[in-house]
C-alpha cells in the first residue's frame, strides 16, 4: 500500500477526566482541554496513514495550527476526522475536525506528520 492524498481515518472518544482542564488544575471546569484535544487529532492523522507504512516505520508530528472553537464538557463523544491532503517526500499534511455529540465543531485546523524511518 502506497501513501496517498486522501487518506482518512476517524476517531471517537468519550471525554473523561483525564482529557479535561481539571486534570492538570483542580480548580478548572471538567471541560476538554486544547492539548487533549490536539492529541486526539495527532492520533486520528497517524492512524490515516498506519497501514500503508512498512513495519518499523511510524510517523511523528511536526506541526499542528489548530483552533479551538467550542467547550465541550466531560461525558460527551468527539469525533475526529482526519485526512490527508498533501504528501512532499516524506511530509505529510492533514486536514482535522472535531465536532461534539452534539454536531458542534470544536476544533479545525492542520497537522503535519514527518515519516520516520529508523537507521538500521
């Protein structure tokens, strides 16, 4: 299998504490905190593009321009979907979306994966 444009992958989580504002400060709401949100994205890009590597290879992120739009608070599922919309050699380029189980949009933006292939 070849890495292509187009690739796509989705994820969905429950929000729980430990994906919230209160889990690195007490005194926050029980609401999804953006570095949550953000490695839930990371983790629907590298999945995309899983099947198609050779064993031994993953991807790593490079880069995220990300915007958080909505709160979205403990208990609820977000759906992320990811898809890749531009291969340069070894950097690859995602589109993402959050939304909530409520169909809101959370979160958009892009994500760069760099494949990295170990020395032998």
């Amino acid at each position: 299998m070849e890495i292509t444009v187009g690739m796509k992958h989705t994820v969905e989580r429950v929000v729980t504490p430990d994906l919230c504002t209160k889990h690195t400060n007490p005194d926050a709401p029980g609401i999804l905190s953006t570095p949550s949100m953000i490695g839930v994205m990371e983790g629907a890009c590298a999945a995309a593009v899983a099947p198609a590597l050779e064993p031994g290879v993953t991807t790593v992120g490079t880069a995220v321009n990300i915007r958080h739009l909505a709160a979205t608070v403990e208990g609820q599922t977000i759906t992320c979907e990811a898809e890749l919309i531009e291969v340069d050699r070894r950097r690859l380029t995602f589109s993402v979306v959050v939304t909530n189980d409520k169909g809101v949009k959370i979160g958009e933006g892009t994500h760069e994966r760099f494949v990295f292939v170990p020395k032998k």
